[in-house]
C-alpha cells in the first residue's frame, strides 16, 4: 500500500481549482479478480505519500459502486478496497460527475477537467510505451539477435522515448495550470531543464501557489532547489573513510 502510494506520487491534497464547495458524485463499476458484491470499497488520501486515511465508504452492488459530497479544492484521491486496502485507482476528486471503470486489465476516469485530461493523456501513452515495453523485452531476451539488430532496437527505443517525453511535455506546458498538468510535471520533471522548470513554475495561477494548501507546488519547488544547489557529500565520504581508518587502527 505504502509503496503505491509513494510511486504514484506523494501527496493527498493538491492545487486549488477554484474557491467555494462543490457538489460531486463518483459513479463507478468494478470488475476485477478480489472484489465482488458486498464488498466495501473506500475514498480517501495519502499523507506525505504513506498512511492513506479513508474518508468515505460504498458497498459494490451489482458490479457498481457511488460516493456523493462536496469538496472546495481539487485533490487527489485514491479508491481503495476497503478490507485488504489494495488501491484500485487513483482519481482527481473535483465537482462534478466522475465516472470510473475499473477492470483488470485497464481503468478510466472521467467526467471531469482534470480526470479527462489525465485519461486522455493515459490513453495516448499507452500505444508507445507498449511498443517500447515489448521491444525491451525482446532486447533483453531474444538470444538470436544478432549485434545489427540489437543496435537497431536501441536506436527504435530511443527514438519511442523521445517520442513519449515530447507527448508528456507537450501535454504539461499546455496544461499546467490544472492539477493534472502538475502532477504530471511531478512525474516528468526530469526531462525539462531548469530554465524550463522555472517558467513552468512562473505559469502556475497564483491561487495554486500557496504551499500551505498545495503540497504539490511545495514538491515543485523542492526538486527546483535541489537542482539549483546540488549537494556535495564529498565531505561526508571522506569523514566516513577517516572513521573507518581509525576504528581499525584502534582494533589492532
């Protein structure tokens, strides 16, 4: 549990996306191996990306499930099975009709802004990161492969991943200013330079800039810092080489 949770990313509440409470309703339909009628699935959030906290609670009837509140700024949640906490999905819970279909070999999420995006972006990637995957599995597998074609696989998986960081970044400067494109930013920071960052950081709408609120710009702002005063352990390491030194002079 705790390990998705810190892979998908790290935080339960994220960028406000307008003030004032917002009805919501989540619709969702279940079809996976572990859940069956009767069973409890739960919403609810991460904190700092390890202890989820579940805030509301739907039995699954008939294959559906439903959650209605209202929420003031966007966050990101997660549907958990309740019992055993196995994550199902996570979701942007904003106002509004969200739809969610979970099934074992795929998921969606929409109705919604930021839930649309995330899907569509989802949806685009899927294709050539599956190419990609399979062209790595033949790489490191296919003990046929002749030193020609190896070089010719690393050069079509190259070439897919430039392909995939132009999508992701195409999609972040076109959409930073809703919490999809932020969290997809925290996802790909690494392949902007920090001149790239930095105007990313300066197009967030200054409502979504309040670090007390918004966990996610505060991260941003972190890696931002790290990249600009990168830490130097040279000093450690050589301290821990005179520790070492000396407690072996003194073993003798």
């Amino acid at each position: 549990m705790k390990k998705l949770f810190s892979a998908i990313a790290l935080v339960a509440m994220l960028a406000s996306c307008g003030g004032g409470t917002k009805p919501y309703t989540i619709n969702g339909t279940v079809s996976i191996d572990g859940i069956a009628d009767g069973d409890t699935i739960s919403l609810g959030y991460s904190v700092d990306g390890s202890e989820y906290i579940p805030e509301s609670y739907a039995v699954v009837k008939d294959g559906k499930f439903q959650f209605n509140g209202e929420v003031e700024n966007c966050k990101l949640y997660y549907l958990v099975k309740h019992a055993t906490e196995e994550p199902l999905t996570m979701l942007f819970l904003e106002g509004g009709n969200i739809t969610a279909d979970i099934a074992n070999d795929k998921f969606s999420i929409t109705g919604t802004k930021s839930n649309d995006l995330s899907t569509e972006l989802q949806e685009a990637l899927s294709g050539p990161a599956g190419e990609m995957q399979e062209k790595q599995l033949q790489l490191y597998l296919d003990t046929t492969l002749t030193e020609e074609q190896r070089q010719a696989i690393i050069a079509e998986l190259q070439t897919t991943s430039e392909k995939l960081a132009g999508m992701a970044k195409e999609f972040i400067n076109g959409n930073i200013e809703t919490m999809a494109g932020l969290f997809m930013l925290i996802q790909c920071a690494d392949i902007f330079t920090n001149e790239e960052l930095s105007a990313l950081l300066d197009k967030v709408p200054e409502e979504n800039k309040d670090t007390t609120n918004n966990r996610l710009f505060y991260i941003l702002q972190e890696i931002q810092e790290q990249r600009n005063n990168p830490q130097d352990f040279s000093d450690y390491f050589k301290s821990m080489e005179t520790d070492s030194t000396a407690t072996e002079e003194s073993a003798k």
